[in-house]
C-alpha cells in the first residue's frame, strides 16, 4: 500500500449548472467583507478592492424567479457569554439564545437601474424587528413584533 506523503482535508465541491450561483456563493464573503470595510451609503458594495459584482442587476442570476438577493445569518449564543461580555448585570435564563439577521435588497419598481431597496428583520429574545429603508437611507417601514413605528 502507498502512503500519501500529507494530509488530506476536507474539501467543498460546488457542482450545478452555469449560472447557478457557484460563482457568486464563494464571492459572498468578500463582498461582506469589502462592504463592511469601505465607507458607502449602499448596504452591500457590488463592486470594489476584493471582488466586482457589478451592479445589482448583474448581480443577479439570469434563472432568478424574484428580483431579490437576501443574505441570512443566524447564530447560537449561549446566554453566560452574554453576559460576561455585558457591562450591565441583567438577568437571563441559562439557555442557548436564538438570533437570526436577515438582509434582503431589491429594486423598488420593476425597471432596469430601479432605485434599491433594503430590508433588514432582526429576531432576538422573541422580537421581531423589521426596518425597510430606500438608497437615500429614508426609513419606509419600521415595526416592531407587527407594531407599525414608521411615523412615531
């Protein structure tokens, strides 16, 4: 028998059809990192130092049904890291805390170039929190657990 002179790792393989998104999934986390590195009133930077996505339209995949890209994050906190972390002494059941961020982006009309619009829905300690906001960072919709706070 022929011993392999290393280790072999885990590896990934993306397999799917051209224009399926292979592309773009291994491109999202310098896309998150380069937006989250250079100032811009945009959520999401298409284009910059690490990776050019164009535009919101180019973006897209040409087989997407919906003209909308989302971004979900969830994690697990366990509620001691909290708060040792924390300045404030509040208390929380010792539990496993359940947060998900969900970043959606999509064109406010059907046109090509349309203006952009995000919506950002925050679930933590059972609230649900939802913020709707066009380019110019105008706040359209903001609720609350369906309580409507956009004109307060």
């Amino acid at each position: 028998m022929t011993q392999v002179p290393y280790d072999l790792k885990k590896i990934n393989v993306f397999v799917g059809q051209n224009s399926s998104g292979k592309s773009s999934f291994i491109r999202t986390l310098p896309l998150l990192k380069q937006s989250a590195q250079v100032k811009t009133l945009s959520e999401i930077l298409w284009y910059g130092p690490l990776v050019d996505f164009g535009s919101f339209d180019e973006a897209l995949s040409r087989n997407s049904k919906n003209k909308k890209i989302e971004f979900i994050f969830e994690i697990e906190i366990n509620s001691r890291s909290i708060m040792r972390a924390s300045r404030f002494r509040f208390r929380i059941p010792e539990e496993t805390i359940h947060a998900e961020l969900n970043i959606s982006i999509y064109p406010e009309r059907a046109t090509p170039n349309s203006p952009l619009i995000t919506e950002y829905a925050i679930d933590i300690f059972e609230t649900k929190i939802k913020i709707k906001i066009n380019e110019k960072l105008k706040i359209l919709k903001f609720t609350v657990n369906g309580e409507d706070f956009t004109n307060i």
